[in-house]
C-alpha cells in the first residue's frame, strides 16, 4: 500500500488565448500510492480535469502546453525504475494509455461512439492492447461486463433463463438449451448500440473499457456527475470492489466533496491551478486549514439539518492581487452575526408552523389524476400502446410554497413539470390553476396564463440564444406580452434591476451568454423568468450542472427572490439533500406515479416506501462517523 505508482512534480500547463496566456495547472505536486485513491477535489476551472489530461498526454497542443515538471509513472512494482511521462517517445506513450494508465470521462454518451456497438467499441479496446482473436476479446469482454454488473454472472444468468424458459411453457429444458439462451443474453448486450442503454449502464461499459487490459492507474474524472443519486452509489461501490480486487490506484476528479468522503483515501483540493490542501480524507474533513476548503465544506446541503441558508466560499476568503500581479487567498474574518446568519437553522415548531399557515390557503395549483403517455407506433405508424410517463399523479401547490419533486431519471419529473406548463400535451385529468382548467385553456388564454407561469431548465447554455445578448434576453418576455412599461427605456430599466436583483452588474447587459460562466447563466435565466412577475416558477433540475458553491448561491438566491415576490415554486432534483434544503414538502416520484407525499422532514426522516428509502441511503453522507467507517474498512480488507 505504501508503494508510489505515480509521482508528479512541479507540473505546469498553460493555454495559449487569443494575446494571453492562462496557468491552467500552476506547479502542481502530488502522489497516488498503489492501491489506494486520491480525491482531487475543486471547483470548475480549478485544473483538476487538465492535471489528469496531462498525466494522460492529451493535452491538446496548440493551444495547450505542457511548461515544466515531471510525472513519474512505476506501473508494477516488479520493476526498478520509474518512467517520466512527460519524456518517454509518442509510441511508448501510446502503449501506456489505455494499457497501464486508462480514464473514465465526465460524459459517457459523448465518449462512446454512437455508430457502432457498445461491444464493437469494447472488443476494438481490447484488441489494440493484447495480441488475441476477435473471438477470444469477445469473450473477454462478456467477462468484463459482468465484473462492472451490467450482465449477471453465469451462474444467476443460467438460473434467470431456466425461470423464465420454464414459465413460458418448457417444462423441463436441457442444459444445453440453457446455456444456449444465457449465451445469447450475453450477445445481445454487446449488440446494443449506446443510445439504447441507460446512463449509468453506459457509465459501466466506459469502465469496462478502462479496465479490459487490466491497468496500473485508473483515472476517474467526473464519473457520477451526470447519474442519479442511486446510480451514483453503485458506481462508487462498484470503483472500490474493483479497486481493492485488482489491486490498481484510482485518482477520482469531483466537485463534490460528499462523494470524496465515500471513496477517497487522501484528498488534494485544488483552486486557480494550485493545490491548497492535501492529506488523508479524515483530516481534511476533521480539520480543514485551508479557508478555500473549509467553504467547500460548509457550502453543501445537509439534509440532517433545515439551514437558513447555505455558506459559500465567498464568505471564507478574499482573493486580493499583490503589487506584482499575483492573487493571493486571504481568510476572511466573520463577525458574530454573520457566523449566527449562516449557522441558523429553522426550528421545527417554526417549520410545523409554517406547513399549518400553507395548507389553511386555497391551493394555487390542484391536479387531479393527471395521466401522460407516449405512443409507441408499428412499423406502419400505428399506435400498438402507450408508455406511460404520467399515471393518475394528484397534489396540490399553496400559494408561497415549495413544493419538491424528487425521482430517478425517467419517473416522470420534467414531464409531469412540462404538462403543468401546456408543452406536452396531457391524455386525461385536470390541472386547475387558479380556477382554470390549464389542459382546456384556449391558446389566447393560455398566453395570459402563462404571465404567471415560468420554468427555469436545467441547462441554462441551452435555455438562452447565443445570438442575442442577455439585456435583450431578459427583455424578450416583457416584449412579447407587451409589459413592462411604454417605452423601451422603462423596459431598460426593468431589466438592469432583475439583472441587479440576481446579483449580475446591470453594465454587462450588451454581452452574450458564452461571456459568463454556468452559475451566471443561470442566474441570467432566473432573471429572465422574473421578468413577467409570475406566481409560479418550475425549477428543473436548475442547479444539477453547478459546482457545490455556485450551487450554493443560486439555492439562496432561490430562496430569498421566493420572499421578495411570493413566489410558488415546483423545484425538482434528483438530489434529495438539494430538495430537502429547499422544500416544504416532497413528492416522490417513481414509473410515473408518487411514492409518497409529505413534510420534508417527514420524508427524510421517517420514509414510508422503500423507493425513499433506498434514495435516502444513497445520498452521500460526508459525515466524519462515515468517514472512519470507510477507513476501518479498508483497513480490514488490506490486512
């Protein structure tokens, strides 16, 4: 355990931007021992995802380029010296990635190709690093695909088949006829093309790859970012069965500092290039020293507690630049009322309080036994039968209330949100929304409706108009709806304070979306979707893409316009410790149907169903108790 399989010193990388140069990694140095996992933690643009392009060499030149430092590899602990990666001829290098040094990317759809199929795509792996026959690496990778769990083993697949052969009216089927149906299971996996598998199975098929010619150095970078809370968790399960069986190193790249307590043996946080803080995950969690960390820390939701509101990292330093141009971090002091602001927690007499004052109000929104489905059409385009997104669902939204919507990928959430707004068109039931019926409305009612009805996407690159600026982005609504004042100078005026009121400087109005980063965007979004004065605002998954801090940000921004303009929100997530932050109650969703319905606290803590329970243990609990559970663990396993 105590043995380096990778050593990188001083390493620097820079990009070439248009007249500038930018210090993507700043004289970088850290260690991954063999057979444990290093956490490299930071937010977006920190140079967590450019350090392991580099320890990959692909980092792309121009306008990339590697400046200085040395990245010393030693694959087997069977031979005598290390490598420098960064010196090593490009044919050398060629056979180490991939072979010895292999990496699971942040997008899995992206990383896959979608004209061939996911087993073309793993048996080609295979082939380009061991000298075997199409046949053998087709087996190989039936293999490793059930060592990920995306195929049963053997044994439990023949046991499936002789179940099933049996149920379908084989009274009693040979072996060989067995073994012959779990054969063409195993077939018809590898002949799925990548569209046709969920996420986290295509996450198994990239891990798969990663693993097939059995690597020194695993390099995860993101992996869990775009997965369900459930799916996440047998990810990271599955990271460190393979871990401690193979005996490899992984170095795991997050933003999330909840997930690098439940894999991580030691941590390196990283801000603007530089590590600031490094050492075992139970210190750095026990004892932060850097104020960067110790705001990363602070910034996430903890459904344990009903905060006031989220720290951020803005609260815990300052970045101030020196005579010479540098940036330097200074810890930033807090007064006693800022500390009490940001440890305040809502009482739960004060929370019990607040639910009685909502449910004694006439519903903002009622849906009664709403019912969405999808035809799926013959090959001549007939409807054979309907997939049903949305199936008898029914609640009810009081006026100020946050009403949470929680499920995995595929329940029903952003469908059940797109038919309240009159996007997807519903089969049967009733949406009343302030007496109207919302599925009956007339389209010119409908366009008076929908003043008071808004949604804010998940992707806020994709919600705006790159051709346009954000000024005119935020103003296109008051045009539409002819509001907003008279004259283009009181619409002007309305948009430099939403733009001020969601924390962007009104000046920066005439530029374009790619200008701001993902949080300013949303935000941009946010202000967009105030423009109109609405009553109801639909959050969808608003704040999934955002780093822990920005996220933090925007879930207090949330909160605070929701007490300015008495806003009503439907706010949906897969992230249950988000929705619990911002909820008065949640709704659990699951195949098109609720779970459950209730207090927030409720839900959390006392679960009914065993989906909530199941989506409650799966949320990462960053927890020092936890964090020493996993210790002994491992400590157990290596001895």
């Amino acid at each position: 355990m105590s043995d380096t399989i990778l050593d990188v010193h001083n390493l620097q990388v820079q990009f070439q931007i248009d007249d500038r140069i930018s210090k993507a990694v700043d004289g970088v140095s850290f260690q991954v021992q063999r057979g444990q996992t290093l956490g490299i933690v930071g937010e977006s643009g920190s140079g967590k995802s450019v350090t392991s392009l580099a320890v990959m060499g692909l980092i792309p030149n121009p306008p990339g380029k590697i400046t200085g430092g040395e990245i010393w590899f030693k694959p087997t602990q069977d031979e005598t010296e290390p490598v420098n990666l960064l010196t090593i001829p490009r044919d050398q290098m060629q056979r180490y990635r991939g072979g010895r040094v292999s990496m699971i990317f942040q997008e899995p759809m992206s990383s896959l190709n979608p004209v061939y199929t996911c087993g073309y795509q793993l048996v080609e792996a295979i082939r380009l690093h061991q000298d075997i026959s199409p046949a053998e690496a087709r087996r190989k990778a039936m293999g490793l695909l059930q060592e990920v769990k995306l195929l049963p083993s053997d044994e439990q697949l023949q046991r499936t088949c002789l179940e099933d052969m049996q149920k379908s009216g084989m009274a009693q089927p040979s072996e060989r006829e067995v073994m012959q149906e779990a054969n063409q299971r195993k077939q018809a996996i590898l002949d799925r093309y990548p569209h046709e598998l969920s996420g986290g199975q295509i996450q198994r098929v990239m891990i798969a790859m990663a693993i097939s010619c059995n690597p020194s150095l695993l390099i995860a970078d993101e992996p869990t970012t775009a997965l369900d809370v459930t799916v996440q968790a047998t990810i990271l399960d599955l990271l460190r069965e393979l871990r401690d069986r193979r005996g490899m190193a992984i170095m795991f790249i997050t933003h999330d500092l909840g997930i690098i307590a439940e894999i991580a043996d030691t941590v390196a946080v990283m801000y603007q290039g530089k590590i600031v803080e490094s050492g075992p995950v139970l210190n750095i969690f026990s004892k932060p020293q850097h104020p960067y960390t110790k705001g990363l820390l602070a910034c996430r939701p903890r459904p344990e507690r009903r905060m006031r509101f989220l720290p951020t990292v803005a609260d815990f330093m300052d970045v101030v630049e020196t005579p010479t141009g540098e940036k330097q971090i200074q810890p930033k002091s807090m007064t006693q009322d800022q500390i009490a602001h940001f440890t305040a927690e809502v009482s739960a007499e004060e929370t019990a309080q607040r639910l009685v004052t909502l449910g004694q109000q006439t519903p903002l929104l009622k849906v009664e036994n709403l019912q969405v489905g999808f035809p799926i059409r013959s090959v001549f385009g007939a409807t054979k039968r309907y997939t049903m997104a949305v199936n008898g669902v029914s609640f009810e939204v009081y006026p100020g209330e946050t009403l949470g919507l929680v499920g995995e990928s595929g329940c029903g959430k952003t469908t059940l949100s797109r038919t309240l707004l009159r996007l997807v068109k519903s089969m049967s039931g009733k949406m009343i929304f302030e007496n109207q019926d919302i599925a009956q409305l007339k389209p010119k009612d409908l366009r008076q409706l929908r003043r008071d009805m808004q949604i804010i996407f998940q992707d806020p690159f994709s919600s705006l108009d790159p051709r346009i600026s954000i000024g005119d982005a935020v103003m296109e609504p008051l045009v539409i709806h002819g509001v907003g004042g008279k004259s283009g100078r009181d619409r002007k005026e309305r948009v430099s304070y939403l733009l001020d009121r969601v924390g962007l400087n009104p000046a920066w109005s005439k530029r374009y979306p790619h200008e701001f980063s993902g949080g300013q965007r949303q935000r941009i979004c946010i202000a967009r979707a105030l423009a109109l004065n609405p009553k109801f605002i639909i959050c969808d998954e608003s704040v999934s893409a955002l780093d822990v801090s920005v996220q933090a940000q925007v879930l207090n921004l949330l909160k605070e316009l929701q007490q300015e303009f008495k806003l009503t929100y439907i706010f949906i997530s897969h992230d249950l410790s988000v929705v619990k932050f911002m909820s008065d109650r949640i709704m659990v969703m699951n195949r098109g149907k609720i779970e459950e319905l209730g207090p927030a606290d409720r839900i959390y803590n006392q679960p009914q169903q065993p989906y909530t329970r199941q989506l409650i243990s799966a949320i990462p609990k960053g927890n020092l108790q936890t964090i020493r559970d996993r210790q002994l663990q491992r400590g157990a396993a290596v001895n």
